[in-house]
C-alpha cells in the first residue's frame, strides 16, 4: 500500500485539503450546490435538457401519501426507492420483484408492505438524508445493468463516475458492488473502484479496501480488460452534465442499462479521490493541464475529446 501511495505521489496525488481548497471552494458556487444534493431537481433538469435518467414513477412528500406507493408502482414489477437528499447509497431500496404480498429485495430478502412504509417513514424523517433535514422519497425505475460487468459485480448494479472539470471529462472509474457492500456500488461500503483507461474506456487497474486487486473479491472474475460500452456517448453525457448544473469540479455517475444504455444517477460537488488510486494516476496533473488551457470548446463531444486526449498526454 505505501507503495502504491509512494507511486501516486509521483504522478500528482491531489489530497482532500488541497480537492477542497483550490478546486471545490474555487469553481464551485455554494448556490449551485442545492441542484445536485437534490436528486429530485437533478432529474428534472437532466430530463428537461434531454439527457437520459432512469424514469421516475413517483414522489412521496409527507407521511399520508405513503398509502399511494401501491397506486404509484401498481404497473411496476420492480423499482427503487432512494432518498431525494441522501449520499453514500444510504437509504436505497432496491425492489427486484413481489411475491404474494411481499417485495423482494435485490439482497434476497422479503419484507411486507408494511415494513416498505416504515422504511419510506424512515426517508421522511431525514434519517439518510445530508444534515438529517426532512426528506422526499423518490419511486423509480431500476436499472438493469449491462451483461458486460456480469463477471465483475455482485448483485447490485456498477456505475461509472468520470470527474469533469471546467466541463472537461479528465478521469473515469466503473464502481462494482461486492458482497461486503451489500450490492452498492460505493467504495467506503466495500465495493471495488475499477479504473478505466479514458481514451479506449477499457477497465485496468483496480482497488478494494484501498488495496490493488486484480480480480473481485466475490466471483473471482479477473477486472481489468473489460471495455465499457456505447464509451464516447458516455463521457459526452458526463460533459453535458457540467452544463446543466455550471459546477466546475464534479463528480458525474452514470449506469449502463442493458436495453436503455447509459443513464445519468446522480451528480456529485464534492466526489471522492479514491478515483485515483483505482487509476493509479494522480488528478493534479490532470487538473493543471485543463486549467492552463486558453480556451474550452462548447460542444460536449469536443469537450470529451479533449479530455481523452489530456489523459493521454499527462
């Protein structure tokens, strides 16, 4: 591990102290910050700007409309539910199917309809949610993941977090859920962070626990080598995200669907550095080349290129 650490000193390991005070504090204004803590207001910009997220079936706002659930997944085998305000994953109730008159969770587990309400209770009263303030709990559809990370990934569904800055995508990670994460693809939960190589979108380093793996810990699959799908349209989605919400360092994940393709979950203002290690690439360099760029092209795609070729260069 010092090693590891010791090598990504060497190529511009940017700490959490320097994240927050040259990047985060600097580009990103603290009005801005409501449109991404926000699910909910995230997804309705997103779809008002034509960039694809998974469907919304409902929003439940008060204890009374939780006798709606029934009303509002009635057409729906399967769904999720998340908290509008939460982070790290928690508070997410992922439903893959019914059986008689319990939901059946992506877990295995079954629980009555009345432990649903209390969980949605739960989402309520703030228990998830950033500060602990009251919450909206958000109904939707659940993605189904593309086969492509079947033999890397278990149970829950892996997602892609690329870093955009000054709406330059410069660095990527697919994150894959492992038993010790409980199916969701969070690193500090224990899921692995799988680095990808930005120019082909190839998986090649990776870490779990912040130690190098080679393989996942659950199905012994090997990780690196796996080229991500539909790759170009995806980093020009994390391009356009920099658009819809003007945050100049962000953190974009996207979910592949296997009949729907890529899908924006949710955006980030303060994204983790872990990405790095998963890369065994520092961010600083990738950083100062962006910021020493005289001018930035609009179009998405453009922006996309750029970036691929910076990680190219540095």
């Amino acid at each position: 591990m010092f090693k590891t650490w010791l090598n990504l000193r060497k190529t511009g390991i940017v700490g959490m102290n320097q994240r927050n005070a040259d990047y985060i504090s600097v580009y990103n204004r603290r009005s801005r910050f409501p449109l991404v803590d926000d699910k909910l207001q995230t997804k309705i910009l997103a779809e008002k700007a034509g960039i694809a997220v998974p469907e919304l079936y409902g929003v439940i706002e008060i204890e009374h409309d939780i006798a709606n659930l029934a009303n509002i997944i009635k057409d729906h085998e399967d769904f999720v539910i998340k908290p509008a305000h939460g982070s790290g994953g928690n508070g997410i109730c992922v439903v893959t199917g019914q059986l008689y008159d319990r939901y059946r969770l992506s877990n295995g587990n079954l629980l009555t309809q009345d432990e649903i309400a209390y969980h949605i209770s739960n989402i309520l009263s703030g228990l998830y949610s950033l500060g602990g303030q009251p919450d909206q709990a958000l109904i939707e559809y659940r993605v189904k993941f593309d086969p492509v990370f079947e033999a890397i990934s278990y149970q829950g569904v892996p997602d892609i977090r690329t870093i955009v800055f000054k709406g330059v995508p410069i660095t990527a990670m697919v994150r894959l859920p492992t038993r010790m994460s409980n199916g969701k693809a969070n690193l500090h939960q224990g899921a692995v962070g799988a680095g990808v190589d930005l120019i082909t979108g190839q998986t090649n380093s990776a870490v779990w626990q912040n130690f190098p793996v080679d393989h996942h810990p659950d199905t012994g699959a090997p990780i690196s080598g796996v080229q991500i799908p539909h790759w170009q349209k995806l980093l020009t989605l994390a391009a356009q995200c920099h658009d819809l919400v003007d945050l100049g360092y962000l953190g974009v994940d996207i979910v592949l669907d296997r009949d729907l393709g890529p899908l924006v979950l949710e955006l980030n203002a303060r994204p983790g550095l872990s990405i790095q290690i998963a890369n065994a690439k520092g961010l600083n360099k990738l950083l100062q080349a962006v910021e020493q760029l005289e001018t930035i092209p609009a179009p998405p795609q453009e922006r996309a290129a750029l970036g691929q070729a910076i990680f190219h260069k540095t």
